[in-house]
C-alpha cells in the first residue's frame, strides 16, 4: 500500500523544529506493510496545506498528515480535508465528550475555541487522545483511499499512532495480515549482516530491511500472510535462524535501547556498576541513566579528564601513566579497577581514548579508545580504532563500553565478538 | 525569494534516518532571504525524484535538492536535473581534478565510476566539496529560477553552503541585500522576549523570528535594504537596543553553542572546572567535553548517582545529607565543593535533583533541581523547578548548570536572572 505522509507546521518550514516524526512514522507504517512513498511539510497556510494534500491524494491510497489540529486559528487541517474531500464538518458527541473530561480533569474551565477540536469531516471515526484534547482522524475515502489525521505533538501522535491507527491498518489489511519483528545489533558491520541472510536463504516472503546507525544495525522482518498467525508461522523460525546465526550481536528487539538491555541484565544479576570516563567525558553514564530507576544498579561515575584525577580520585599508578601513557590497555584496566574501589561497585568500566580533533599521533591516532572492564575477579580491555568526528567517536566509544557490559553479564566477554577486537586477560 | 527543498534518499522514506538536513537548510536559507515554502522527501528511484523534482520546478523560483550525488548507480540526483531542464551531462574539469586530487591524497587509486560525479549538466557551476568527492551544483535555469543541488551528507552540504551556496545566494540578490543577525538566549521565556520587542518597536523593515528549545530560545533578526552595508545599518541599532534589554540572558551569537561560550570564558579567565552531578548523570560534562580541546579546561567529575559517593568521595557531611536530604541546597553547595576539592579546579558546579518518573513527593516534586557553585571565595544556589519527562528535566537542568557557570564568569551571578531563581550565598 503506497503512501505518503503530510507534516504540517509553520515551525518545520522555518527550520525552528527537525521533523522527528516523519522517520517515526515511516518506520512504524512499515512495519504494518505500509510503505511510505513521499514525505510533504508545509506551513499552517491554508493554500499550502490544500495543494499539498490535493496533491498526496491524487496519487496515493494512504495520506497521513500530521500538525494543525489543534483549538487555535491558524490549525486549518480540519477544515481543509473538509474542503478538499467534500465532507462537511460536524460534531463528532464522543471527541466533545473527551475534550470537556479533559478541562474537567485539570480542573480548567473549557474553553469555547477548544470544542472546535471536536468538529470532523463526515464519515470520519475520531481517533482518541489519551494525552491532549485534539483527537485523530479516521476517514475511508472513494476507491479504497484513506485519510489519516494526526496531531503534530509528538507524544501524543506516537500515542494514537500505537493505539488506533497501527490496530486499525492491520486489520484494514483484510484478509493479508503483516507481523513484524525487528532485532537489534550492535558489533557487527552491515555487510556481515547482509552476508548472513543470503547464507540462510530468507524465503521472499519475508521483506528484509537494515537500518544502520553508527556502529548499531537493526534488522526488520516483515512477513504478510492470510492470517496474523500464518504470518507468525512464517517469521518465527526465519528469527530463530537470525538470532543464532548473529548470536551475542543481538541486544534487543523492537524499540529497546542498549542502556536499557544492560540496567535489566544489572537488574537480574543484582549487580551494581561504577564507571571511569576519560574521552566520552560522562556520556556512558549519562545513557546509564537515561533509564527510570537506574539509581538501583548506577552507583556513579569518575569522570577522569585530567590526568591527576586519574591517580588522585582512581588510583591508577602513576609509573602505569608514564610508561604507557593514559590511553593504553593497562590504564584502561587500571581505571576499571579504580572505578569499582572509588564507587564501591560490583563492576567497573572504563574508558580513556583519543576524541579529536587534535592529540593524535602516528602512534595513538584520533579515534584509538580502550576500554576496561572489571568485576573484581578479572579485568579485561579491548582496543577499538572508531572513526568519524568528536561527537562520533564518544557515541561510539560510548555504545562499545555498555555493549561490554552487557556481553559480561551474559558471560560471552570471550565470545566471536571480544576475541575479534582482542581482549587481554590479566 | 519563495524556495523549495527536495531530499532525496531512500532511508528518510524508510524512517531509517531523521531528516536533520531540512532544518538546518530552512534555517540558513532564511538568513539570506529565501523563505522555504515547501519541503519534499522521496526515494531514489529516478521516477520520484523526477516527479518532484518537475512539481517544486513549476512552483519554486529556487529549488534545492539534497543526496543523490555519489557514485554508485543509485545516485541519480544528476542524471534526472539533465532530463528534467534538458541540459545534458557534460564533464567539468574543475570538478574531476577535484576527484582526482581527493584519491591521490588519501593514496587509494582513482574508481572510474568515482568520475561519474564530475558530470554535470551544461551550464551548471560545480561547487567545491572540501570534505567529499561529488561537488555541488549551482543551475540558473530560465525566467530567473535557480536549481541548486547537494549532497546528502551533512558534514558536507553544510560545508557546501557556508562557503559557496550562501554567498552566492546573497550576491544574487542584486539589489536587495540581506543580512541578519541571531541571538541565542537562555532563561527567558519566548512571551517576555515578545514583550521586550513591542516594547522596543522594532521597524517594520525587520524580519523576526523566534526559535525556541528547552528553555533557550534563538532571536533572529533579518533585514533586506539597497546593499549589505545599508541592510546592516538598519539591523545594527536594533540589535544593538535588544542586545541590551534582554541582558545577560544573550548567552552567544549565529551558531554558538552555551558550552563553546562557557569554554572560552574559563579560558579567558585561566580558570579549571570540576563537576559533581547527580540527577544528571554525567551530562553536564558529556556536553561540556563535546567542545574540541575542552581538556585545557575540564579536570573531570564525580558522578555522584548514590548517596555514598557524595559523601566518599565528593566528601558531603553525611549530617548535611540526614538532615535535609540528598535534594537540597546545602547539599549542591557541599558538592560543588567537593568537586573542587577532589578534582582539584579552580571552580566546581554541582547538580542534585528529581529526574522522575519517580522518586518525587509532595515537598520534593519530581523536576525539583538544586544548582551549587563554589569559586573558593564564594558558594552559592540556586533552586529550579522543571517540566517534562526525565530526559528533558536531565536537558534543562544540564542548561542551567552551564549557564550558572557562564554567568558567575561574567560576572553577573547575582543578576536578574539569578535573584529571581533565589540564589542564595554563605
């Protein structure tokens, strides 16, 4: 089913807002078989938004359009597809409903302007909102097309996009039903991926797509069938093939997050973790608690930038930084060490490399970062030669330490993975 | 001067990659006068692209694309110029040295298919790509329109329109020269700033712009006059008038970030800066770190995630933290302290507060964040109470944080901004 998605917001326009929802958008449409053809945005003007959705009508089945929903003048959406589409508003009693619950909820009193929220094209189902007033829009149009509104707030267009309209597309599917599972990567290049599936003979049935981001992949399976579960039968044992074939490379599924993946695996192993930052200069522990509850298993971090912290707060030996220089295997384990006795953590890691721009050599060239690990009974480091720019090569570095973590507490610290970037034991 | 944008890519329409070109675009464009009216995203088959690329044609006086240009066979961005305008590929020597010497350099030997990006359509100019191979190029077309295309790669693109686009968009306008002027200010509200400029009665002649983010928000002032040096003479006095109302609050200019600012003070000032986070979790030091060469400058910190660590190594009195709590003034006090002491910097700055989802209480709601800075001399707080989920409370807070640094540098700490946020001094 080709469509094409329609962002509307005069902030998009002007270059104040980066479009986040349009790759959100196109990513869960895909998933339901939906494949995103055109991606529009326009400002508020209610000649921009008519043109643009004559336009996206004209060609696709589905048009999804997001932004100007809202109570005040310058949210035309409603009026426009009302326009466009020949179906006059009207009030939709449930969509008023669930805007005066709102106000009474807050204990605000309701605004007249705000019941315009409640005003849709006929033949439209209102689509609820369960975090703001504006609802969604549903409206099957002529030869099979369908228009879909949703609010611009992020939050609350993932919400009704999660609750409405993706169970919605499904069953709209009819009798071809689409699952889809998406594995999470991280370690492994995409072309050792791409490598793999033709290894195991994916059949064609199942729709293959890679979604790379520095040094992580995700790789989504969708398969379509005559029913949810034939669709299942069909993915299910493609996934198993996958997972083992990739092995500890697989840190999650669906739209889980590695930092999250290492607080669970800290969690379950009641373990708690310290950490030593010299070049990613706290970004590992600002992932660490990026995650609600994180202050369970996160006892803190050092932040070492200066050399004198490394020996004053981490205790690194100071005839181990002379001889070796900070960035080395050895200050890397040393700093690992030091984390676990500063913090009083069941763990360590620790990280000191060579950022950039500048402070490279021939020797220690910008991007080589060690990484350190230590949970009392041994300590390990790994060499990793990043490439990109600063920010690129903390992200990076960054990822490669909780991916360390991570493959510790599952016990595969020695496994493809580690061995391939030398880990020493010591 | 209306515009329009046209990306082309495939991983935007898979929702593999977040269109961060289009705002970026919409932005500089809009400093030179061209107003973006519309902006289009489509995969790389030469059908949508020429689809487009023929629909921006018939509306737009300047279309710009972007992706497209490499060379592998789905970089089709130029083939479908020539077909659209009919001006056949023709090879620009300039541009194939240009290849040539890239290869050379990095002493990989030359790709025949690497040359394909040299070919542009006749009576295009190539425009120079300092950090890539495939130039950019520069199209007037017919009846004044202009057809301006990029690569995708925003290191590129970026690198490309600093140095060639934007200067020739600003000598194209002939008579009308544009200039402008951003201002990025913190701690003040987008409706105070829109009563400062009522207030100051800004002339018609000028062209603002709000953009606001997390409690920052960027004033662009833009001015269109007979020549640049007559455009700046009107934009000048205004800038010059706003510059002083809003204070302190104008933390840098044009593309500043707060920690870029916060870094060239502390070294103007020779001055070292240890951090002790809390709520925060190392975020405050990732961004401050994120600043190349930042290393003259930041010893390190202690991320302080549990109670312990702030009093092991940060050194708070553990009555100090029995009797009011780790949340709390006197805390962020002893902890920008103890990260003076223990990181041994000329300043510390310290963060403790709610992150949330949980852990708040009716006295101590999430959001609830207390700023310390001690010079040695002097140590105070600040109080701060935030919106939004965890990560934008970790955002916010981190802002601040910066902020309390860069003001305590200039001097004005117990200034406007500070008093009304109660700061406080022992």
């Amino acid at each position: 089913m080709p469509a094409e998605l329609l962002t509307i917001g005069s902030e998009l326009l002007s270059g104040a807002t980066v479009n986040t929802n349009a790759a959100y958008l196109a990513r869960r449409l895909g998933e339901v078989g939906v494949a995103c053809r055109r991606q529009v945005a326009v400002a508020d003007a209610p000649d921009a938004v008519g043109g643009a959705l004559r336009d996206a009508l004209s060609r696709a089945e589905i048009v999804l359009t997001t932004g100007g929903l809202g109570p005040t003048f310058d949210d035309v959406t409603m009026d426009i597809i009302a326009q466009v589409t020949h179906r006059p508003l009207a009030l939709a009693p449930m969509a008023a409903a669930a805007v005066r619950r709102f106000y009474t909820k807050r204990h605000r009193r309701l605004q007249q302007a705000a019941l315009r929220q409640a005003y849709l094209p006929s033949g439209g189902t209102a689509l609820p909102n369960p975090l703001g007033t504006a609802p969604g829009l549903w409206l099957p149009l002529e030869v099979g097309r369908l228009l879909i509104a949703l609010p611009g707030v992020p939050a609350e267009m993932r919400a009704i996009m999660e609750r409405s309209v993706l169970p919605r597309l499904r069953r709209r599917n009819g009798r071809t039903a689409i699952e889809s599972r998406t594995l999470r990567t991280i370690g492994i290049v995409e072309l050792s991926i791409e490598a793999i599936l033709r290894r195991l003979r994916v059949p064609r049935t199942i729709d293959i797509g890679l979604y790379p981001h520095l040094r992580m992949v995700d790789v989504r399976l969708t398969a379509a069938a005559s029913s949810a579960r034939e669709a299942r039968r069909c993915l299910e044992p493609v996934e198993r093939r996958l997972r083992r074939a990739l092995g500890a490379a697989v840190y999650g599924a669906g739209e889980d997050t590695l930092e999250e993946i290492v607080g669970a695996r800290l969690l379950e192993r009641h373990r708690t973790i310290g950490v030593a930052e010299s070049c990613t200069g706290g970004l590992v522990t600002d992932r660490l608690t990026n995650v609600p509850g994180s202050s369970r298993y996160v006892r803190g971090a050092i932040v070492a930038y200066a050399n004198e912290v490394k020996w004053r707060v981490l205790g690194v030996p100071r005839t181990l930084l002379a001889r070796h220089g900070a960035v080395s295997a050895p200050v890397a384990r040393a700093m690992a060490q030091g984390a676990r006795r500063a913090l009083d953590a069941d763990l360590g890691v620790a990280l000191t490399g060579i950022a950039g721009p500048s402070g490279g050599s021939a020797d220690k060239p910008v991007g080589l970062v060690f990484i350190g690990f230590s949970d009392g009974r041994r300590t390990i480091s790994q060499r990793l030669q990043l490439l990109g720019n600063r920010t690129a090569i903390k992200t990076q570095a960054a990822q490669a330490a909780l991916n360390v973590i991570r493959l510790q507490l599952i016990g595969r610290g020695g496994s493809r993975l580690g061995r391939r970037r030398s880990v020493r034991q010591d």
